[in-house]
C-alpha cells in the first residue's frame, strides 16, 4: 500500500471530475473525484510549477524546458514540446492552427433524412 505521508507540493488543479495534484513522492496524480480513486500516475520529478487544466488536458512544465499536455481522462502523452519559451509558444500556436485549419476544410456535414 502507498504511504498516506504525500503532501501535495503545488495547488491542485479539478476539471473533468478528477483532481490533479502534484506531491512530495514526485508523482503528478489524477484522483477520481467520485470515489477517490487513482485514474493515473505521473513521473513529476522535474515539474517546477502547478499542473493547469485546459480543455480535456492537463499542462505541466519541466525544469529542462519542456512542456507537455497529457490527457486528462487516461496517461496519454497529446503534445510536448521543448526548448525556450518563445520556440515553445509558436511550437503550440503551429500546432493549434493546423488543427483549426485542417477542422475548417473538412466538409460540414448534413442532416439525415428522417
């Protein structure tokens, strides 16, 4: 069984029914608000800041200059990037665009008849 001496080192973050907390075990945790549950666990080592929630994802930056978003539902990796923070800026805002464009190009779809 896990110790019940983890402090969180960072103020946790809640969306998606999960709470996502940070610890003193180096672990970026996702709880199951529901019952409590773990959902999933995250190597945190070299976090130097609170996790953010945006949309389904959760955003979390590294002392060695990378940040990722990882998947708020499962511990799924969706984009990570490194280098300085403006390389890390048009990195993401590229990304970003080339969804929003490749989402505006596919054809609307229509009703189907009753």
């Amino acid at each position: 069984t896990e110790s019940q001496d983890v402090r969180w080192t960072a103020p946790p973050s809640l969306a998606g029914g999960a709470l996502i907390v940070t610890g003193t075990d180096l672990k970026l945790t996702a709880l199951n608000l529901a019952d409590g549950t773990v959902r999933w666990r995250h190597d945190a080592a070299s976090y130097n800041a609170a996790p953010a929630v945006v949309g389904n994802g959760v955003v979390v930056a590294s002392r060695d200059k990378r940040v990722q978003l990882l998947a708020l539902d499962a511990l799924d990796r969706l984009y990570e990037y490194e280098g300085a923070k403006r390389e890390i800026l048009a990195a993401a805002r590229a990304d970003l665009d080339a969804e929003e464009a490749a989402a505006a190009s596919e054809p609307a779809s229509e009703p189907e008849a009753a």
